[in-house]
C-alpha cells in the first residue's frame, strides 16, 4: 500500500540518480599522412561580380567591417549626389543660354541698328 500524496504535486517516481560530467580523456593524433607523390589541389577562381569587387578587395586587404559597410552605403550615394549635381548644372546652363537668346532677340529688334551692334558687341562678351 502507498502512502497517500500531500501535495497535488508530489512526485510518486523515485528520484533519478545524478549523472556525473564525462572526463576528458585526450588521445593521440595519428601519424600524418604519407603521399607517394604531390598530391593535386583543384582550385576554382571565379571574378567577383563588378559591384562587390571592392567591399572583397577591402576585405582580403585586411579592411575592417566599417569600411566595407561605408563602401556598401556611401558608393551609390556618392553616385546618385554627383548626378543630381550635374542634372541641376545642366539645366541652369539651358537656362542661362534661353535667356542670353531672348536678350540678344530682344535687342535686335527693338534697338534698331544700335540694337544690332549691342547684339553683336553682347554676344561677341558672351
């Protein structure tokens, strides 16, 4: 007859004995190995794609993680401001040539012969 539990959570299974950690127990390395002749080392050599060969050149070069990152980041970026950059100068030299138009238009055909010879003189500066 077993006794009657106390708790609703009392465990009826005796308890299990603890296990000890394992011992390590180091062997002997076998003898290394011994080849008739020089053994063949198959190596692939495969390029880089064009947008990663610098974050790989960095990094055979010993570079840190942050240059890398930089690279990743600031390449396009670097890109993409230089663009905009010469958009926007464009543009305002379109402008600047309309405007020069229209003034030497204008010029010539209000001022009369002495429009003419501003145009000219204008445009000979310019």
């Amino acid at each position: 007859m077993s006794t009657p539990r106390r708790y609703q959570f009392d465990n009826q299974l005796p308890a299990l004995p603890q296990q000890q950690a394992p011992v390590y127990r180091p062997e002997p390395l076998g003898a290394p190995a011994v080849y008739d002749q020089q053994p063949v080392v198959v190596q692939h050599i495969h390029q880089a794609p064009p947008d990663r060969t610098v974050q790989r050149v960095a990094l055979g070069a010993g570079v840190g993680g942050g240059a890398v990152a930089a690279g990743v980041y600031f390449g396009p970026l670097l890109v993409a401001a230089l663009s905009s950059m010469a958009i926007s100068l464009a543009a305002v030299a379109l402008v600047v040539v309309v405007i020069a138009w229209g003034v030497v238009t204008v010029v010539r055909s209000i001022g009369g012969p002495d429009g003419k010879a501003a145009a000219k003189t204008l445009r000979r500066k310019g």
